[in-house]
C-alpha cells in the first residue's frame, strides 16, 4: 500500500461549517488526504458529512478522521458511568467515519488531554482502557474502521 500525505483541518481551522473551504488549500499544496477533526460530533448532521463527502470526491482527497476524549469521557477514569460515555462518544465517531468514507479513526482515544500530568497511568487506568477499547475495536472492525491510538505524556 502506497503511503499518503494528508493534512490536519486545524492547522486553519477548528470549525466544522469551515471544513470544506480548506479543502482545494489541501489540494494545491500537494496533500493526498485531510484529517477531520470529530471534535464536536452534534455539528456532523446528515447534510453535513453529504456536503463533507462531496466535496472529497470532487477534488479527489481522502479523508481519515480524528478525535480525543475529554475529562467527561475518559477510558481510564475509574468511573464507570464516564468510561460508558467515551465508549458511546467513540462509537458515534465510528459512525461518522463511515459516512465520511474514512476508514480510520486516530487520536488520544484512551484517557484525556491534562488527567495524568506528572505521573504515568496506573495498572488499573490501563486495565479500563484495555477493556473498553476492546469493545470499541469491535465495532470498529465490524465497519472496516482502524483504531489508531496516539500516545500522550
């Protein structure tokens, strides 16, 4: 498989109505593909990935797709009621991937941005992780979506 170059959407910009004006930018520079951020899952309404997707095909650019998780969605949290939410919010982002023809998902999928500051994850906080991604992969393998795990310090 032939590697691909791709750009982040939030070099420019953070706004998903905003997406599509930095796609022919893309383009012209030379990029093959654009990460879209899944930052705020409500904003991709059926009209929008269409207007997403189209837009792609146009010029000819894939798309991966990227994400992270919250305080409020952590897999690593020791609570569970949190680690349920991260798992429906990762889930929804799976979604999204398939109707924006993307098959990867990337991104601190894990824990949250600032939790461990300072320290390295305990045993159990893996353990959560572990567990809850096991049953996100799932999910994700059942609709052709790779899971790729950024590491944080």
């Amino acid at each position: 498989m032939k590697g691909k170059v791709g750009a982040h959407l939030m070099i420019w910009t953070e706004k998903v109505e905003h997406y599509v004006d930095y796609f022919n930018k893309a383009k012209e520079i030379g990029f093959e593909g654009v990460e879209i951020p899944l930052l705020n899952v409500q904003a991709f309404r059926p009209d929008i990935t269409k207007g997403i997707r189209k837009e792609l095909d146009k010029l000819g650019l894939q798309a991966t797709c990227g994400t992270g998780l919250g305080r409020e969605r952590s897999l690593i949290s020791s609570d569970k009621e949190t680690r349920e939410k991260g798992k429906k919010y990762l889930k929804r982002c799976i979604d999204i991937c398939l109707d924006l023809d993307s098959h990867v998902l990337a991104g601190v999928l894990y824990g949250a941005f600032g939790v461990s500051v300072g320290r390295s994850r305990t045993e159990k906080e893996w353990a959560r992780a572990v567990e809850s991604l096991q049953e996100v992969a799932k999910y994700a393998a059942q609709r052709e979506v790779v899971l790729c795990l950024e590491a944080i310090n």
